[in-house]
C-alpha cells in the first residue's frame, strides 16, 4: 500500500502528543511495509526544522514535503479571506493555487492508494486531492475538535491568545462534521469520543489507540534519577498551562514541607510566559524545552505526573508513561478515553494533598510498579494490522 499521510504540523520531532501520535503512527505504517509520503506545514509557531529533524522524517517517508504557514501581508490576507468559511487553523493551511499545483504534482508523481489525514486541520488539502485523484480518505481524530477548542476558549484569561481561540472555534463544528462525514472511514483515538460520534449518526467511526513500538522489560534503570518529578506536555495550551501551574503553586508547596529540596522538571513544546514565569520563580524547578525523546525525559525522573482537569481525546502523555517502569500519577481527566482495565494502573489525584501523598509514597517506593506488559498491547504497533485490513476494503 502507498499512503500520502498529511500532518497538519511537522511529527518530529514527537515532544508533544499530537506530534507522538502521528510520529509512532508513521513508524508502524513503515514497519508494515507501508510507502509513505508525508505532507505537514512549518512555521515560527510551530517550531523549526533542523537538517537531524528531517533526515529523521524522510527515513521514515519516501517523500517530504513541507509548506509555509506564511506570515507575511499576502498570507495573511489570504488567510482573512477563507475565514468566511474556514477555522483559522484550517484557513491558514489552505495553499495559493500555484502551491497547490506544486504539491499535487508530486502526489501524482507518488501514485497512493489513499489519503490518511492527521486531525482535521490540512482538511481542505485532503479532500482536493481525494476529489481529485479519485482515491479514499482516511482520517485521524485525536479530539472532539469543537468541544476540545471551546474548552481551550474558555479557559484561556490572555486577550491576544483568546482572541486567536476565537477565530479557531469560528465555523470549527461545521468543518469538522462536514470532514468526517467525508472520510471513508475515520480512526478516533478514544473508546468515549467515538461513543460521542456514533450517537451523532456517524457509523464510518472506528477505535484505535495512539500506538509505540516501545516495550519495555519492567527491568529497573541503571542510571540515577535526575529529578523526583517530572511532567511532560505542551506548554502553551491552556489546560497543561492550568495544570503546571496547578502543581507548582498548590502541590509543591506541600512537596517541600518534607522535601524542601525536592526536585521537578517541566518538559514540553512552545512554553508560555507564565510557564517559564512559574518555572524560573521556583527552586529546584527545571524547564526543559522540546526535548527530543520523550522516553528520555521521562527516564530522568522516579515519579511522573500529568496534573490535567481539562480536555477530551486520550492523553498521550498517559499512554506513552505506561512504557515506562515509573509510577503514574494523574487525574480522572488523564485517563479519559481509556479501557477500564488500563485505568487501573494510575494512581488518581484529582487535590493538591492527594497529588502530594502519592508523590511522597511513590519515592518511598510504597507502589511497587505492577507488571504492565498485558495493558500496553493495545498500544503495540501491530495494532495497525486491523486498519490497513479495513482500509484494502476501499482501495
């Protein structure tokens, strides 16, 4: 099978969910013997490129291509004009018509037998190119895209940043109905969006979870832990914001009543001002920007949390923690989506004290880390063998 797979943003390096979803995804196609092209946006905002960065996206793709989200006064105009029936995020990824017919020379040049799309935003790509080569469209669905912005809308308190939410969410509930009933069929990341969906009449839904080649062999790391806490996330979106602050300025405090000397990194993509803010007031508080593995980071720490109270989807970060052999702690929120049976191996915080208690008793080694071997083979990449047997029955 030949897949043209568009990224609404660039999927390495994966230091963010969305980008760990799409990045693993990728792998699992390839290791399954998959020819993939990849097509994803670039810009400021979302972080350069280096030389390492793409010779790591084209070992897994035959082919790249990367646009501009322009910033300059004809990008912008352009992008003005098809907010009268777009969302910003997808407006902004709408290319000029000679881009366009750059882009899908190359995909005829490729030959694929599909379009697989991550989230919605390079919708209007996807569905120009299915319109016009006459092949299916599959798609990704990491959130309820409406709901999920909506929250991000209210809780947000900047101006600026509220004010582009605002244009996000503009016409957003349409699109995103319009797009999936588009796709052949959509592949949605959680057990409850997919309930969501179906109650809305959608029946091309189908579960699959985010996916790693990672397994790990529960044996303990022989290197010493850098830090006793860690949390990783994007550090810009209001509810990871919410809930760094949240365990910075609620839960920490209780941390150094016993520990005064207790140490926390903060890990993620585009930290805001009051992330690096919160992070720089705070001792023994380290800000750790876009690292390149996940894995890595999470390896430097005993304890890993994810302090979230707001959102819809799976919580990647939750998934990517089960391969590790650290206690996980998290809130109701950060087990959204999951099998029951998986949730069983988190410990739920949704206070400040019980955040603290677990913290302490984890680095007392009061959890022994139960064998997770079972759980995460709904999350192994063989996973994608289902998909791609669904997908050959529209191909």
């Amino acid at each position: 099978m030949r897949l043209t797979v568009i990224c609404n943003e660039p999927p390495y390096p994966p230091f963010d969910g969305g980008r760990s979803d799409a990045w693993h995804r990728l792998q699992a196609f390839k290791k399954k013997g998959v020819v993939l092209q990849v097509i994803t946006w670039q810009s400021e905002r979302l972080g350069s490129l280096s030389a390492d960065h793409i010779e790591a996206m084209k070992a897994v793709a035959e082919d790249l291509i990367v646009c501009r989200i322009g910033f300059d006064i004809p990008s912008l105009l352009r992008r003005i004009w098809h907010l009268r029936r777009y969302p910003s995020y997808v407006a902004a990824r709408v290319l000029k018509n000679s881009d366009y017919a750059a882009v899908l020379e190359s995909v005829r040049a490729f030959q694929p037998d599909a379009i697989w799309i991550d989230q919605i935003y390079g919708g209007v790509l996807a569905q120009k190119l299915t319109k016009t080569l006459k092949i299916p469209m599959f798609s990704r669905s990491q959130n309820i895209e409406h709901l999920y912005m909506n929250l991000q809308l209210s809780a947000e308190s900047r101006f600026t940043r509220k004010f582009a939410l605002a244009l996000v969410t503009l016409h957003l509930k349409s699109f995103e109905f319009e797009f999936l009933r588009a796709s052949n069929l959509f592949f949605d990341i959680s057990t409850d969006d997919l309930s969501f969906w179906r109650n809305e009449g959608f029946e091309n839904g189908r579960w699959l979870p985010p996916l790693f080649s990672r397994v790990s062999t529960n044996a303990p790391c022989s290197e010493p832990d850098k830090y006793d806490v860690a949390f990783l996330g994007n550090l810009n979106t209001p509810n990871n914001v919410e809930g760094v602050k949240w365990l910075l300025t609620d839960v920490l405090p209780k941390l150094r009543e016993r520990q005064p000397d207790i140490k926390i990194a903060i890990g993620g993509s585009n930290p805001s001002d009051s992330v690096k803010s919160l992070c720089a007031m705070s001792e023994n508080v380290f800000l750790v920007e876009n690292p390149e593995s996940a894995f890595a980071f999470y390896e430097s720490a005993s304890v890993l949390v994810n302090p979230i109270f707001k959102g819809s989807g799976v919580n990647i970060k939750s998934v990517e923690m089960l391969f590790t052999d650290k206690t996980i702690i998290t809130s109701k929120i950060g087990t959204r989506g999951l099998p029951d049976e998986v949730k069983e191996y988190f410990c739920i915080a949704d206070t400040a004290d019980t955040m603290a208690n677990y913290i302490f008793d984890a680095l007392e080694d009061k959890y022994p880390v139960l064998d997770r071997r079972n759980v995460r083979s709904y999350f192994l990449s063989d996973a994608i063998d289902k998909v791609l047997k669904e997908m050959r029955e529209y191909i």
